[in-house]
C-alpha cells in the first residue's frame, strides 16, 4: 500500500509533527499510515506513546474546529481490519479502545474531564490491572456460552467460540438467571501465564520449533488457530473485566444491586466462576490515592503470574460512567495508566555462538547497552539461525528489542528503515566454536549441534546444570566456580564434585577456611536431594523438572528405569514419544550407568518414591482421559482416577483399560476405537464407576 519512497517520506513529516503541530490533513494522513503498520502490517514504526501523542493533537484540531471533522478520520473510527479465515459477527455493542495515561499529572487531567461532566461531586473509581493479552467479547444466552469474538475492527470481530471453549477458566455454563440476567456480554482478555509461555516455549524448542516471542502474541495467534485441541494445549486463561451489555428479567432483581458500580459487577461475575482482576475490590475516593496505588503496582507487575502493560482507571459508579459516554475511539469513564515502555532501540554489535549441554548451537546477539524496564540488557538470544534468516537480522542493525516482565528479551526486529548499507550478513558457523568437530543439523530439526558429547562447552554445561537451583542445589559451587575449577582442572565431570580437591582450592584466591566450609557443606548437603532433582540435574534432553518428578514417583531406585522399555517410559504420565527415547538412550549408556554407581558410592541419593498403589475401586485399571469433559477439569477428573487407586496413561496404547472421552476428542479416540479391549466411556459412566 505505502511504497518505500512513501514510506520515508511519512516518517520524515512524523518525526516532524512529533516536535511541531501542523495541519490537519497530515496528521490525518501520518495517522493512517501508522495504524496501517501496526494493525495491517503488524510492523509498527512509532512507539504507543508517540502514536498517541499525534492522534491527541488531531483530536484537539477537531475539537477547537469541529467543522474539519471528516467521517473518515482516524478520530472517527473503533479499530482495524480483520482476520477472513472466521465468520464475522457484530459485537452488541462496540468494543472501545482505552485513552491513554503516561503520569500523573495525566490522571489528575482526566479525573479533573470527569468532574465536569458527572452531577456530583462523590466520585469513586475503582483500579485495576491492564492485561497485556488479546481482548475478547462473550455472550452468554440463558446461561450458557452462546459466542465468543475477538476484537475485530471493535465494530465487528471473528466468532472464535470453538476456541473459547478450550479455555479452561472460561465457565461454558454459569447461572446468570439467578441473578435475573437473560443474555449479557461480557468482556476480556485471553492471557497465557509467564510459566505456561515458557514452557510452552521449551516444548516448541524441543520439538526443533522457533520459539512464540512473547505471551501476547502467543495468546492472540491462539485464538486464531484452526485446531481446537492445539488451542487447549496452550492452556490459555481469561480474566474477565467489562460487562458492556445486559438485559435482565423484571421478576429478579438480585443483580440490579451489583450491576450498579463495576466492583458489583465483578464481583457477580466472580461469583459466577469467571476469573476476574485479581483487585476487584480496589476503589477509590480521591484521584490521588489512584495515582499512589497505580505507582505502587507499577513496582510490583513483575509478581504477577501474567503480563500487564499498564493500569485502568474505571469510574465505579455505571450512572457516573453512562454521563460521562464515549467518544467513537473510547469512553470517557475509563482510562490506562500505561507503565514505561519495555521496548528500546539499540544497536547489533556482532553475533556469539554458544554451546549448550546437549550440544545445541545458539546463536547470541550482543547489542550496544540499552535501559529497559530497569534492567540493562546486552546480550540476546537469537534460538536458531531460522530466525536470523527469518528476521533478516545484520550486523550494524538498528533493532527493535523488547523486554516483557521475566520473559527474556528479544529482538523483534530490525529497524530496516534505518539501514545506511554497511550492515554485514551473520554467518552460521560449520564447526563448533568450541571443539572444532563439525556441527550437524538433525533432519526436521532447527537447531545445529555439536555431536561430541566430550566437547568441553558441553561438559561445563553439564555441570553448571547438575549444580543449578531447580537441580541439586550446590549455591556455593555456581556457574562461575564451576568454569574456574574446570579451567583448572581441579574439576573434570559431575562426579568430580565429590571428589574435589580442598588443598588445591584453599590456595586460590577468594577461598578462605569460611568458604570451603560453605562450600563443603553445600555438596554434602546435596547428597541429600531428593531423587528427581537427581534426574532433573542429569540433563538428559527433554527431561524437565515435571519428567523427573514422574519417573522418581515409578521406581524405588534410579537403577530401575534402565529396566523400563520405551513402550513401557512412554506410558508413564505426560511422557511422549521424543522423551521416552532419550530417557531410554541416556539410560542404555554404560557410561551414564557408570557415572551413577559412581555417585551412589559418593552418597548420592539414589533412591525414588514409588508408593504402593492406593487400593480402592479402580485398582489395577488404567484410565486415560481426553477431549472436554461436560463438568469436571481435566486435572480434576485425573485426580479422582488416582484418588480411587486407578493408574493414568499418557497415550492410547494396548495397556489402556478407558479412554473416558469428552467434546471434541481428536486422535486418540480415533486410535482406541481401533483396540477392542479398550472400553471408551463418558464422564457419566467414569463417574458412575466411583459412584459419584
Ligand atoms: S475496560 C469500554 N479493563 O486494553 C472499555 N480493558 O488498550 C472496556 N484491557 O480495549 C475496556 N485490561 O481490550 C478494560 N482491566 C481492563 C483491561 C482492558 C486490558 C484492554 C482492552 C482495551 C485495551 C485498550
């Protein structure tokens, strides 16, 4: 739409307009031009704040000469383009953007707006988190989930309900009628958590996939994902915040109360089931006890379990709200506090290339310092060379960085734009940085590695992890003890932990009798750890924290899962097949073995937790549940299976006694339809089985 000599043009007048207002139609026409990089394009060239600067100077032309107001300025209009691949359905009413706040001076501006336009002078408003997820509108209709819609242009959205259903704290059924109420619209934000983003990340990156940038993105794309059952295993959250429209029956007037202020509201909701802000209560009396609590937040937002962007400012009151109204963009009686922004510009200085513990060649980017969000970031990881490829990443670039809460920070792009043509290509190397063997890329697979499991990188690495916090724990031997002792040579493998050489180490700097001491008393404690830390800390691929927690809970000594065949590792719970293999490969290795019985001799707890089985009346059958269940959670329905001594399986196999199956169960049903011996049954006949 806008070709390069265009483009350079409008941002040359928008770097002009953001020093000195002009006219009209050129802000009008630098406007269109953003919102069509940003809603279109995707590819934003101003920041939030400078957009809203320029759109708050165009709003302040109209309003002092309201006769230049053209239908078609971007003043005049809720949103954007939308998304073909869904149906596309109206909203009851439309879904508003929100004005923006920086400081807070810009509170007390728009508390001082409200005052004069409310009757009274008692005004509460109520505070909350804004969360930085995708926004959506819910209808329910006699109680139940009837709809649900993204954003869309905020005049119409795409009708995404199949894939609202996957959440699991969206209820699909909630008893609005006992609040009077026959159809309301209720609306949100679909949020992924900063744990389900990163570990989402880590089975993409097992599975040789780039990684999602970050937990916006991730939820958006999951709304738009064709496959229902893939949406799901995202494990998406709503929290719910607005109701924009609702009627309700004359004969029940129990949620008239609540409906009128917004803290009533999510309350009703709440009481509904819905996940709501977690500071519904929040309300207020005086703009300055907002403008106090928002700061405070501000400190905290890197506490909480998801990512927020800013605060919003409600007025409580929907009597006050409906007196203020709204403008087309937004209403009046609600504004976002934004916080800093976690987006810097910098510049690519070069490319590291390091050498994980399983041999994986990531490619680092080390940028020119930049300040954000309170911590300097200088270093970058790239994941693969696709994604260089992808983003068409150079040396010397101008890159977009983005740091979001404890999601580590990433390049979202380069600012092409700026490119002077002295920018060099990053070459992926052929061998290994560290051991010179030639490095190979695994078919299907997006990463390149280094195959010699003896290649230094890959043992210190080893090691760092064995020691590591999630690990055995060894605080006072961390990432930088471990790389001096083995650049000394006073520390070979993970065994040599016990093993090591005290005389050797008081005579290094920095090591009196107090921190051998420490030192010692953290490695005999670690002899202590339980026996999935032990796992965990062995580094074998795949195997995360939640892997080792299974496989210690299935054997009464490390010993055993060599016994366990890959069939037999693969039915443990949430095993697949990827990690079957490679728990099966590490434990064939004599040397692994070897390294074991080695530790075991130094003392190493080697010993797991495997309990009898619980009897009780699903002893000895073995359940596996898919598909959404009409009542119970997942976790829930998993939970009772074990509570009544039944055992779960992770995959339908010939060992597979049930399959219980709920709404839109996919392959696995299809696969034991095929086993005759499996029984497929509902939650009803699950539940009748414990005679519930
Ligand atoms: S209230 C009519 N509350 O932020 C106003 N919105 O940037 C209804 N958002 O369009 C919105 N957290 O999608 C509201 N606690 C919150 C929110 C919130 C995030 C979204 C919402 C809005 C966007 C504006």
């Amino acid at each position: 739409m806008y070709m390069k000599e265009q483009t350079k043009m409008l941002q040359a007048l928008t770097n002009e307009l953001l020093k000195n207002a002009s006219s009209i139609e050129e802000l009008r026409d630098v406007l269109r031009f953003h919102e069509f990089r940003y809603y279109i394009l995707n590819d934003p060239l101003i920041s939030d704040e400078q957009y809203d600067r320029l759109y708050k100077s165009l709003e302040k032309l109209e309003t002092e000469n309201p006769k230049l107001i053209t239908p078609d300025s971007p003043t005049q209009r809720v949103g954007n383009s939308l998304n073909k691949d869904f149906i596309t359905v109206a909203h009851l009413v439309p879904m508003l953007s929100l004005d923006n706040s920086y400081n807070s001076q810009d509170l007390i501006d728009w508390d001082k707006r409200v005052r004069g336009l409310v009757n009274t002078e008692n005004i509460e408003y109520s505070a909350e988190p804004k969360f930085d997820g995708a926004s959506i509108s819910l209808i329910y209709e006699n109680d139940v989930l009837a709809r649900g819609v993204t954003r869309g242009d905020g005049v119409a959205g795409d009708d995404v309900t199949t894939n609202i259903r996957q959440i699991g704290s969206v209820p699909l059924f909630a008893k609005f009628s006992d609040y009077g109420i026959e159809k309301i619209e209720i609306r949100g934000e679909v949020l992924m958590t900063k744990e389900n983003f990163k570990k989402y990340n880590l089975m993409l990156e097992a599975d040789g996939i780039p990684p999602l940038a970050n937990p916006r993105n991730a939820a958006a794309g999951s709304l738009r994902m064709k496959d229902p059952a893939a949406v799901r295993k995202r494990r998406l959250e709503a929290i719910l915040y607005h109701i924009s429209f609702v009627t309700t029956n004359q004969k029940k007037s129990k949620g008239s109360e609540l409906l009128k202020t917004h803290s009533g509201s999510l309350e009703l909701l709440a009481g509904l089931g819905f996940k709501t802000p977690v500071h519904k209560k929040k309300v207020f009396n005086a703009i300055e006890k907002v403008v106090a609590f928002c700061e405070d937040f501000e400190t905290r937002r890197d506490n909480l379990p998801y990512e927020i962007d800013g605060m919003v400012i409600k007025v409580n009151n929907v009597e006050l709200q409906q007196q203020t109204g709204s403008t087309t963009h937004h209403p009046r009686w609600a504004i976002a506090y934004k916080f800093k922004a976690r987006q810097a510009s910098s510049q690519l200085l070069k490319v590291d290339f390091q050498v994980g513990r399983t041999g994986s060649v990531t490619p680092v980017a080390k940028i020119e310092p930049v300040h954000i969000g309170g911590v300097t970031v200088t270093s970058i990881s790239l994941f693969n060379a696709d994604v260089i490829e992808e983003k068409d990443l150079r040396i010397g670039d101008t890159v977009l960085v983005e740091r979001a809460g404890d999601v580590i920070p990433y390049i979202v792009k380069p600012l092409t734009e700026l490119r002077t043509g002295k920018e060099k290509k990053i070459i992926f190397p052929e061998n290994c940085p560290v051991c010179n063997d030639p490095l190979v890329k695994p078919e299907g697979e997006a990463i390149w590695r280094c195959v010699n499991i003896n290649c230094e990188a890959q043992v210190v690495e080893r090691i760092i992890h064995f020691v590591s916090k999630d690990a055995m724990d060894i605080k006072s031997l961390g990432e930088a003890n471990v790389r001096k002792f083995y650049s000394l040579g006073l520390l070979k493998n993970i065994p040599g932990i016990y093993k090591l050489d005290y005389d050797e180490i008081s005579k290094l700097e920095g090591f009196g009798e107090k921190s051998i001491n420490n030192l010692k008393t953290a490695i005999e404690v670690s002899k202590t750890q339980s026996l999935n830390r032990l796992i965990f800390g062995l580094g074998i691929r795949y195997v995360g924290e939640t892997t080792a927690k299974v496989l210690s809970k299935s054997v009464e000594s490390i010993f055993e899962i060599a016994n366990f065949s890959i069939e037999e590792l693969r039915e443990l719970k949430d095993i697949g097949s990827k990690v079957s293999e490679s728990i099966y490969e590490f434990f064939q290795n004599q040397d692994n073995i070897k390294m074991l019985k080695t530790l075991e001799a130094a003392g190493i707890m080697t010993k797991g937790d495997k309990k009898e089985e619980v009897p009780g009346t699903l002893s000895g059958k073995t359940f596996l549940f898919t598909g959404t269940l009409p009542t119970l959670k997942r976790g829930d329905a998993e939970k009772l299976a074990e509570d009544n001594g039944g055992k779960l399986l992770s995959s339908v196999s010939n060992n597979l006694n049930y399959l219980v199956t709920g709404d839109s169960a996919g392959s696995k049903l299809e696969k034991a339809k095929k086993i005759k011996t499996i029984k497929i049954i509902d939650e009803q006949d699950f539940l009748n089985m414990i005679h519930i």
